[in-house]
C-alpha cells in the first residue's frame, strides 16, 4: 500500500500488531497490465497447507523466480472458456479495497456492519455496587492510555485502601469490562496491596501470561441466548488472523468463536462470527483499541454458526484500468449474468510452490508414504524463505528428522510438523506421523487432487459436447445423481448438468467422459473402483459439483478517475462514519470496472473474473506478464 494511503480505519488507534503493508500498490501505469491477484475473497474451508510467500517476497525478482517454476491454469485442467467475447486487460486488487466480499447468510441476507448498538438486556449486573463506581477519574485515564498504547510496555498501579476480596473482585471487573485489552494481577508491596493493568498486547505481559481455557465466568442472565452473535468487519485479514487478534485481547482460546465459512485476506470482508458467553458489551469495547476490523450488530442466540451454513457470498470487485471498450464490457457482463462460468476450482486450490498439493494428495492416495514426505521435504526449484531452504538441504543430506527440524525458527509449518512427528515416531511409521499435521490440511492435499481431475475432465466435457445437456450426462435428483436419457436432455441446460469428483459413493456420466475418469486415474496409478482407503481418513467417498454456475445479482458500472490512490467503492465503515461515496468524473484519466455478483458457496470470484476478462488466473502468469511490462 502506498504511504499515502493508511486506510480507511486509520482514524482507529491501532492494536500491537497492526495490519502489516500489504503489497506497494502503485498508481496505474499508462499502458494496462493484465494482473489478477490469486486469493479469492470467498468462502474458503481449506488453505493451503504450505501458506503462501509473504507479502515482502511477492515483491520483486525473488518472487518472479519463485514463480518461474509455478503452475499455471493449463497444469490444472482450466483449460475453456463458454464465451465468445473478446478478453480485454485491467488491474485485479491494485487496492485490497478494490475486492469487498459480503457473507450471505442462512436466511439469504446479504450480511451488513450498520449498527454499533448494544442490545438492552445486557445491563443486568448482579452485584449491588457499579462497576465503574470503584475507579476514579485519574484512574479512568491513565487506564486508557495504557489502553490505546500509549505506554504499552508500561501499566498502571491501583492501590487497594479497602483490602477485601470483595472490593478487589470489582477493581479487577470494572478495569476489565470498561478497558477491552487491559489484564490485571494483584501484586503486594511493602505490606501495601495493588491490583497491576497491563496490556495484553504488550511483549512482557505476553510472555508472562498464558491464555485461559475458557472463558471466564461472569455472571449470564438464563433468559439470554448463550452465544453472542455479531457482524465482523475487516480490511486486509484473513479470517483466523482475525479470529486471533479477538481472542487475545478478550483472553480466550481461538475455538471458543465459529463462523459460517473463512475470508482471505487481501479484500474487505463482512461476516458473521458467535462466541460462547462474552457480552456484546466487551465485544464492544474492542472497536476502542483495533485496526482494520469492527464488530457489530450485536445479538444474542442459543445456538453457534457452522461452517457451510451460510447461502453464499456477495462480491464487489474493481478491476482498474481497463482496456475494454464499452462494448466489449457489455458483451463480457451480459454473458456472465446470462450464461455464467465454467465452476473450474481456482488456483489456489493447489498451492504456490514447485510442488503442487494434488501431486502429494496423489501420493497419499496411492498409499506411497514415501513418496509424501519427499515430495514435502524434498529441495525444489524456485525461491523459498532461506530456512525452508537450509530446512529441506539438511534433510536431503542426512535423512535425520532432528537435524532438518533444527534449521526451522517455526515449528508450525507443515515441514514442522512432518518432522516432529518423523523424530516422534520414526521413518518406517510415517503414517502416524504425518497425522501431526492437522487434519484440516491433510484432506485439503487429496481434495486438491480430486479437484485437478475435476477440473481436467470438466474441460474435456465442454470440449466434446460445448454448453448443452447430452445424453448420459448427470443431473441431481435431491442428493442423488440420475443419468439423463436423450429425451431428457432435450428438456434440460447446461445448468442442471453436474459431474462428479473421484469417489466410491459417486456415479460417472455413461458417454465417453465418464470412462476418462478411469483412464486418467489409472495413468496415475490408481483404480476408481478401489477409493476406500486403509486409513478411514483417506478414503473418498466423492461428490457432485455443477459445470456452470450463473451468479445472481449481476450488475456493473464503468467509472472514470483520476486519483489512483482513492477507494472507488464505498464501504460499510465508510458509510456508518457518514463518510461521502466516492465521486467520479465523467472524463477522467483512468477507466474502472466495478462488478457486483453473488456466488454460492465453495466457487471461486476469480473464475468468474477470468471469464470476463479471458486471462489466465495463475500468480506464474501473472508474474510474467508484470515483469515483462516492467523490464
């Protein structure tokens, strides 16, 4: 992000860890570039395993290198397009405002942050003395600078003149209650008793402080839902290091809060988030002291969120700079909301570096466990952060768990865990030992795998019979597949059709395509008859993804700017701050897309995108495409 540019919550004073610096986002150049950024804003349950490069190694010659050896659609089975528009060029998520992702929730709502209010029922408080009747005004103040980090490092000394437990029960709840972030420990001095705040968030108290298993208890009222539900807002956050940045200040473990489905992190996200037995009010007090996110919309129910609940999400995306006439705009829009999109999955199903999840996902499947922990483990091409390297040169020269573990400062990365389960267990019980890595990210390695073929036989069905429903291709009957019949096909789309992902629960389309499944997994060794696995977690049962999805809600505007730095969308924060929307001009220097469209959950935004600008969606191709403009 350029310096100019703080952000649209920078009024707010910042949490310890403020949001990092994204990426440079520089002005656009003259010339359009093609660029499209790989994280989706979606719903996404699985992540990559491997994480992505970090920010500072996206930038520059050593993330190009790295790329050199990445994957592209071709690599993955995105190979067709359904329309016949010409592609035209622009600039995806110049700005991580240019991508604003709205949950849709289980009733259909497009979920929305416009109420800071705190319900009515949460003023019961069942001691008879008020909380902030204990701390006196100079008291009051020092605790919210300390708050609001002016002396993070420091803390504030309450003496307790009035030493009862019942008074010192008090102090500690009123400072905790009013000061969101603030913890507190009773310290004697000198035969003299203080009650000791200090920041959550500062380096000290996080070294000395462990966090609780759960939440503490304060007194619930028995007519109040259990779960306190409200709306997140956040700007450049992924989900889980949102959920980590709440959880630290409001001292409870991660898992104490559920949502309906995950949001990356280079976009503005609203969703929905519950936490078991916090008050709206604490949750409140967050907005004091956090960058880059707000909570709100505050309830209370009897029931937590699930992940898949939600109906899908809403995006708005500004591709910047466009090249396209208005013409083409038109005929690009009119066909993703008439016809729709190839429902390929997207690039970052299958990983950033020279070895892509779905070759390991094979690998397990295949049951070759060494082959699993080489293709982890094992040196590749491409830049990686030097202790991976170091990491993985250590492994290929001795073999031994122990030393290769020793070059890593962060044990938490899958190489980690893979290798503390390798000293744990040994060599010959891998199997036990790549259960280590957590189970989230082992299944995504074989869903990456089913998703390759997927894509791959779903490029060859639109190759062999184009956007029209066949005989032998499936439709849904309830949950069930059913094989359509010649008669049937003439009174059925594209859209009903749907095809399976590799399974022993699933059937395949009886015409050609369907044998193509065995083929192509037999040429990786493997027999589709034969996809139960020794190890339970392994085996796949399979399922049925549509070809096309159509998103509802399509609408677009073409604006015209001159201040490549300013936010062309105007957000909810924005609007709850009565901030202006953004003002166009009719001739400006630059031309913007802006696209509104819903999606149902697990598809990819960045297939749409690619359908309407017809460019190749992989950070490899992209790379390319920028250093080549840049040179």
């Amino acid at each position: 992000m350029a310096e100019s540019e703080p952000g649209p919550l920078s009024a707010d004073v910042g949490e310890k860890r403020s949001c990092p610096v994204d990426e440079e986002e520089s002005a656009p150049s003259k010339k359009p570039k093609r660029v499209i950024d790989l994280e989706d804003g979606g719903a996404q349950d699985e992540q990559d395993p491997e994480g992505e490069a970090s920010d500072e190694e996206k930038d520059g010659e050593t993330f190009a290198n790295m790329m050199k050896h990445g994957l592209t659609e071709v690599d993955v089975g995105i190979l067709k397009y359904v329309s016949d528009h010409e592609g035209f060029s622009g600039i995806l998520k110049e700005r991580y405002s240019d991508f604003v992702v709205h949950e849709i929730n289980k009733q259909g709502k497009v979920v929305h942050l416009d109420d800071l209010s705190i319900p009515a029922d949460i003023e019961e408080v069942p001691e008879p003395e008020k909380e902030c009747d204990v701390l006196t005004e100079e008291q009051k103040k020092q605790l919210g600078e300390l708050q609001l980090f002016k002396n993070k490092e420091g803390n504030v000394s309450i003496e307790v003149m009035d030493d009862t437990k019942e008074k010192r029960t008090l102090v500690h709840k009123a400072i905790k209650t009013q000061f969101a972030g603030l913890e507190t420990k009773t310290e004697e001095k000198d035969g003299r008793k203080f009650i000791v705040a200090y920041h959550v968030a500062g380096k000290k108290a996080l070294a000395e402080v462990k966090t609780s298993a759960a939440p503490r208890k304060h007194f619930w009222p028995k007519n109040r839902g259990s779960f306190c539900h409200f709306v997140l807002y956040k700007e450049n956050k992924d989900t889980m290091e949102a959920i980590n940045v709440l959880s630290k200040f409001l001292r409870l473990r991660p898992n104490m809060f559920s949502y309906m489905g995950t949001k990356d992190k280079r976009a503005i996200t609203v969703q929905e988030i519950a936490v078991l037995k916090i008050t709206a009010e604490r949750l409140a007090h967050l907005n004091k002291c956090l960058m880059n996110l707000k909570l709100g919309n505050f309830c209370y129910k009897n029931h937590p969120l699930k992940l898949g609940e939600l109906q899908g999400n809403h995006f708005t995306v500004v591709i910047r700079n466009i090249s396209g006439t208005d013409e083409q705009v038109l005929q690009a829009m009119t066909s993703l909301r008439q016809t729709g999109f190839i429902n390929y999955y997207g690039m970052q199903r299958f990983g950033t570096t020279a070895v892509p999840t779905y070759q390991v996902g094979r690998a397990i499947l295949k049951n070759d466990w060494n082959e699993v922990v080489d293709l982890i483990l094992k040196p590749r091409p491409g830049a990686e952060k030097e202790f991976l390297v170091r990491c993985r040169e250590e492994w290929a020269k001795t073999n031994d768990p122990e030393a290769a573990l020793k070059k890593l400062p962060n044990k938490r990365c899958v190489e980690g865990q893979l290798l503390r389960g390798l000293s744990m267990y040994g060599k010959k019980n891998i199997i036990t030992a790549f259960g280590l890595i957590p189970r989230n990210n082992r299944l995504m390695y074989i869903h990456s795998y089913q998703s390759m073929v997927w894509n791959t036989m779903v490029s060859r069905r639109i190759e062999a019979f184009g956007l029209k429903a066949v005989e032998g291709d499936l439709m849904l009957r309830g949950t069930a597949a059913h094989v359509l019949t010649a008669e049937e096909a003439e009174s059925h789309s594209i859209h009903d059709i749907v095809m399976p992902l590799p399974g022993f629960d699933v059937i395949y389309p009886t015409h050609h395509i369907g044998k193509g499944y065995r083929e192509l997994l037999s040429m990786d060794g493997l027999d589709i008859d034969s996809m139960r696995h020794k190890v339970k977690d392994y085996s796949l049962a399979g399922a049925y993804r549509r070809i096309i999805i159509r998103p509802s809600d399509v609408s677009w505007e073409v604006t015209e700017y001159d201040d490549p730095r300013i936010s062309l969308v105007h957000t909810d924060f924005e609007k709850m701050e009565n901030k202006p929307a953004p003002v166009f001009n009719k001739e400006g220097k630059y031309r913007a897309l802006q696209m509104d469209f819903s999606l149902p959950p697990s598809t990819y935004a960045t297939m749409a995108i690619r359908e309407v600008l017809k460019l190749d969606t992989s950070i490899k191709k992209q790379t390319q495409l920028n250093t080549t403009w840049f040179n």
